[in-house]
C-alpha cells in the first residue's frame, strides 16, 4: 500500500493549488454559473472546476506513477477528456439535453465498440456491448445531476473511487487501484473549495467526466476474473456449471458502490413521470432537494454543529437566509456522504465474504432504497402531491 502514498498526496496538493488558477480563469473567461429561480446558490459563481479536477489527475497517471500501462486505462482517459470537452462546451455554450446525450452516448459507443471496454456478464457480445454504453451514459447522467448542491457530487465521487480503489487492490489490479486512488485524491482535495458555501463549481465539464470515468471503472472490475474477488461460494458445483450466473451477480458490486447517484437518478425519473413532467425537465426536485427540506432529530443535531463550526470557522454568510441555506445544503450532502459510505464500506467487507451474504447485503439496501424514496417521494416539491 504504501507505493499509493507518495502519488496520491502528490495530486492531493496539486489540486489544492491548481483549483485556484482554474477560478481566475473561469472568470476571465466568463464560464460562470449564474443565480436562477431552479439554483440554489444566491451570487454568481465560477465553474470550470472540473478542470482543477481533471489536470491534476492526468498529471499523475503521466509523472507521478509511470506504471499505468493498460491499455484499457489509456482508452478510459482519452475518451474521459473527450466527454470533459463535451462538458465544457455545455458549461460555455449551454447545450441543450439532446445534445448532451447524443455527446455522452457517442463517446460510450467509441470506448465500447472502438476500444473494446465491456462487461462479459451476459451471452451475447453484443449485449455485453449495449449494456456497456447504456451503462456509460447512465452513470455519466447520474453524477452530473448529483451535482446540484454544494459539494455533493465531489464527495460522493471520491467515496466512490476509493471504495473502488480497495476493490481493485484486493483484486489485484494494482493499476486500476493507483487510477482510483488519485481519482479519489483530486476529487477530495477540490472539496476545500466546492463544500458549502462553495467558492466554484465543478460544472459540466467535472461531472461528465468523473462520472464517465466512475462508469468505466466499474466495468474495470466487473470484467476480471471473478475469482479474484475471493467470494466464498454456497452450491459451488451449480456456480461451475452455470457462471454466466456467478458473473451477473458480480455486477452488484459496482452498483453498490454506486448506489447514491443511481438511486437519485431513478428517484427523480420516476417521480417525475408520474407528475407529468419529462424526465429531463430540470428542477430541484431531486434527493438532495428533498432531504434538505425534511427536519428530523438528525437534521437538527447536524444543523447546530455545523452553526457552531461556521461561527468558529468565521465563515458565517451575512444574511440569516443564506446561512441557513448553506446549512442545509452541508448537512444533506453529510447525509448522503454517510450513506455512500456505509453502502460502499459494507459491499467491500461482505463481498470478502460470501455470495449469500452480498445478496442479503444487496436485498437490504434496495428495500432500505424503497423505503427511502417512498418517505422523500412525500416532500412536497411539486404543485400538487402526487
């Protein structure tokens, strides 16, 4: 573990001292995200900070760990830097949802059929294939609309890529564990800046690309030896016979890791159709947006230590109705920070385990999920109730 050390701080600090140079130039460039009825900030705030994210972290897969030779990484950051591009073209131009997709769908469909990145849990090639590229596209989606409140998206993000990181070092893909650590290291550092009350966003240009980059990884893993996670198996004989089966079980592992954004990403797509709305329709409608507005014995306990550190720190905004809001916006994203983390830590622990005991685990976060959405589903953030 300890050749991770020297990189990761290496990039840890670069972002630290990247991200700054990267705000000059979202305001000389003008890249900047302006208040509106749907936001929640009040003030005008730069983007690009996806860019303070993004150099950092090819800076040290280039000169800080000379060993990343897969070829399969390679294509991972080339076509991560093509869907950047497609985010700042988004953050620059305002592009509209179609284009977006069309962009996000095209750059899969090149790492998948050009590249040959895959999973291999299914039969047919060429649904391996199909699955691939939707799969891409979704976690892409799925983290840029995580990324709706201050320090959301980059919080979970590194969780996610560090929980990857120990995934992939007990898999012995040392490789794609140093990939995922400085991902995770770049991803926390701009935390300093993008955590409420946040001084730049990460934009488009960040979000498609750690989501682009998470998606990838996942399949990373799904697709290696399966006997490399060191499952212990029950019925042993029926999972030789059948192990296209024991694969597709295997795929639980990334989604788990996962779970935060593609439960908001489902969340939000279903509520919305059953209000009328189109699923692209944005709004602040989504998990976060709900769990702000909810105020139970944990919120409230959160909410006076967060006062108590803003008055410590001197952070403390100059209306009472922007501090509330940044108290809100820190105390969700804690929430859901915490959720990541207890979702990605029990995947890692239970899948060193047994098979029983990940589907058990997999079986209780769903219907925790069901619960989950259920009680949010009532916040009222539409017209009517549904």
């Amino acid at each position: 573990m300890e050749i991770f050390l020297l990189p990761t701080l290496a990039v840890f600090v670069l972002t630290l001292l990247t991200v700054p140079l990267v705000k000059a130039l979202a305001w000389k460039l003008n890249i900047v995200d302006k208040p509106e009825a749907r936001k929640m900030q009040t003030e005008t705030i730069p983007l690009l900070g996806g860019l303070g994210i993004l150099i950092p972290f090819v800076l040290g897969l280039c000169f800080f760990y000379k060993g990343v030779t897969d070829l399969n990484l390679k294509a991972v950051v080339f076509c991560a830097a093509l869907i950047a591009l497609l985010g700042l073209c988004d953050d620059k131009y305002g592009l509209t949802w179609k284009t977006k997709l069309a962009g996000q769908l095209a750059v899969s469909a090149l790492l998948v059929f050009g590249f040959g990145l895959k999973t291999s849990f299914l039969e047919l090639d060429i649904l391996n294939s199909l699955v691939s590229v939707c799969w891409l596209a979704f976690i892409t989606n799925s983290i840029n609309l995580l990324d709706n409140m201050d320090g959301l998206a980059a919080g979970v993000s590194a969780l996610a890529a560090f929980f990857f990181f120990l995934l992939s070092y007990k898999a012995g893909q040392p490789d794609l564990a140093m990939f995922c650590v400085l991902l995770a290291a770049c991803a926390l550092a701009f935390l300093k800046y993008n955590f409420s009350p946040a001084s730049i966003f990460m934009g488009d240009l960040g979000s498609l690309f750690l989501g682009f980059t998470l998606g990838a990884v996942a399949i990373l893993l799904q697709v290696k030896e399966i006997s490399n996670w060191e499952i212990v198996l029950w019925h042993s004989e029926f999972f030789q016979r059948y192990e296209y089966i024991y694969e597709g079980i295997s795929v639980l592992i990334p989604l788990l890791v996962l779970a935060v954004p593609i439960f908001d990403t489902l969340l939000v797509m279903v509520l919305r159709t059953l209000n009328g709305l189109g699923i692209f329709t944005p709004g602040r409608d989504h998990s976060s947006h709900r769990l702000a507005r909810m105020k139970g014995f944990l919120q409230r306990r959160l909410d006076k230590l967060i006062l108590l550190y803003l008055r410590l720190a001197g952070r403390r905004r100059s209306t009472r109705q922007t501090v509330l809001q940044g108290v809100a916006q820190a105390r969700t994203a804690l929430l859901l920070y915490a959720c990541a983390a207890l979702v990605g830590g029990g995947t890692l622990l239970i899948s060193q385990l047994s098979l029983r005991g990940l589907l058990v685990f997999a079986a209780v976060v769903a219907a925790a999920a069901f619960f989950s959405a259920y009680k949010l589903g009532q916040v009222l953030v539409y017209r009517k109730k549904i």
